[in-house]
C-alpha cells in the first residue's frame, strides 16, 4: 500500500505527469459528455490520437521509475486507443447493391484560401473528373464561373460566400440557412436527367463557439427542404451529439461505405474528422474514400454515388 502514496508524489514533482494526468482527463470527460454543453464542446476537440500518444509516450518513459504508475498510464492510454480504432475509426468496406447506371462522382475539397497553388489546386481538381464540386474556402479573387469553364463543356460555376459548386449540367441556389455564423446554402443540381438537391455546409473554425445549435437547425432545414447531399468543412467531428442522431433516412457517407483512417484534419497528420458527406433517402453511396493531395490544410473527400431504386421512382412521381 506505501506503493501507492509513493506513486502520486512522483506524480505531483513530474510536471509532464501533471500535465497529461490533465489531457487525459479532459479527453475523457468530452469522450463521455461528447459536446452536449459548451465546455465539453470546447473540449471536444482535443484528438484521440494526439491524447493516445501523449498518454502511451508519457507512460513508456515513467515506466522506468515507477512500475505502478507506468502500467495506470498504460491502462489509461488503451481507452484512447480502443476509440480511436474501434469507434472513431472502422476497418471494414462495406459495399451497397451495384448502380443500374455509371455512379456520379462528387468531391468536396477545402482547398484553404489557394496558399498552397492555385495552378496546382486547379489541376488536381480537374484530375478528379468528377460530376459536380464543392468547395470550401475559395479566394475572394477567384472567377468561380471562368474556373467552371475552365474544367471542361458543360461545366458551371457557382460562388457561395466563401464556398462555390462547379458542376456538370445545370446549377442554381435555391435557399440558404444562418445558423449564428454557420451557412448552409441549397444548390438543385441538375445533369443527365437527374435532379439533385445539395446542401454546402460551412461552419466556422473558431472552437469557442458552440456548434450543437447550429448543426441542428442545419439538419432541420437540410430534411424540410429534402436535400439529397449534405457535404462540407462542418468543422465539426462526426461524433457530435447533433451528427450521431441524423433526420430519418440521413446517413454519413463514411459511415455507409468508407473504411480506414477517417480524419480529414490537418493534412499530413490528420486526427480530427471535421469535414462531413451525408446522404439522403434518395440517394444510396457507391464507394466513399479520403485523398491527401498535400496542396490544403484539410484531405479531399471523393464520393461514387447514384440514385437508388425508390429515388428514381419519387423523382419520377414529381
């Protein structure tokens, strides 16, 4: 039993134990509470990996002079760990029923004010080929409407304050909603006989505000207005309270087809899963996947989806 008054005194003269004996508990309590109030929200934010390494480090290094104290922050760092693989993260693909059609491509890509290239941000989003775009944090100075021609016959361009869609077919914003300095806006996208309605989704960084309210008046607003596609930077990680109880028929992307290491945040070492993809009743995902192209601070997000059986039929009826 002296062991164990021994042990927090080595604690208390090791400012590092201190410290991470803090994180961790941090850590937990926004695990447990997720963001439900603001504090936790605030706390929300510490990443499970960085927290799982700090632990797992500090705990290696102690391990010398204090057994006891080395396998507690051994047990400590397995919760970390046990999320970050087990319940942040999943491993298996998991496939849907194969498209009577060729799937249509979407990307969304916050491409962080153009200051890694615009010429090499523009190319690799035109190596994409993809149907229709969503991009968050686009210049001010940008042509959204010349970059849309740009990508090829057919393609428009749209700007949506600090966002923009470039599509293939026909684009047009029909309705937006401001939820404190979060935006969604309501695009109907229309190419090759098919009508669909995408909500652009762009929430402000600063991690002092809280974002619960404003994720469900989007959600909200997202099922009344049936949008087809919720897509992009929410700033937000996927478990939030307000993103693990989706409207009726909503699912994430990730969620419904993806697989491997979910986070999109900051690229290079991504450890935060911020950047969003849910989709709709009438739409049913082919394949799901997270590129790094190292030219933003954030990965791309590239969906293969395409309308499902009973949403070609609604669209049929209407």
């Amino acid at each position: 039993m002296k062991k164990w008054p021994r042990m927090w005194r080595l604690v208390a003269r090791n400012k590092g134990g201190v410290g991470v004996a803090l994180l961790f508990s941090m850590w937990l309590a926004a695990y447990l509470a997720a963001d439900r109030t603001w504090l936790t929200g605030l706390l929300f934010f510490i990443p499970t990996p960085v927290c799982a390494v700090l632990v797992g480090a500090w705990s290696l290094v102690v391990f010398r002079r204090s057994r006891w104290l080395g396998i507690l922050g051994l047990v400590a760092c397995a919760l970390p760990v046990f999320s970050m693989f087990f319940v942040e993260n999943h491993w298996g693909q998991r496939a849907g029923d194969a498209p009577t059609a060729k799937p249509l491509k979407l990307v969304h890509w916050n491409i962080w004010y153009e200051h890694l290239g615009r010429e090499s941000i523009h190319a690799c989003l035109r190596a994409e080929h993809a149907d229709v775009y969503v991009l968050s944090e686009v210049p001010s100075w940008t042509d959204v409407g010349a970059l849309g021609r740009s990508f090829g016959s057919g393609y428009r361009g749209l700007r949506l304050g600090d966002m923009a869609i470039i599509a293939r077919g026909e684009v047009r914003s029909v309705g937006e909603t401001n939820a404190g300095n979060a935006k969604a806006c309501l695009v109907d996208w229309q190419a090759d006989g098919c009508s669909l309605k995408l909500l652009a989704v762009d929430i402000p960084s600063n991690p002092f505000e809280w974002r619960v309210p404003m994720l469900r008046k989007i959600c909200a607003f997202a099922a009344d207005r049936q949008a087809d596609i919720i897509v992009g930077d929410f700033n937000t990680p996927r478990r939030s309270v307000a993103l693990r109880s989706l409207p009726e028929g909503y699912v994430h992307a990730y969620d419904a087809v993806g697989a491997g290491w979910s986070y999109t945040w900051p690229e290079g070492l991504p450890c935060l899963a911020i950047d969003q993809c849910i989709l709709g009743p009438r739409v049913f995902p082919v394949s799901y996947r997270l590129r790094s192209p190292w030219l933003s601070d954030h990965r791309m997000q590239v969906l293969e989806f395409a309308l499902s059986v009973a949403g070609e039929e609604k669209m049929a009826q209407e």
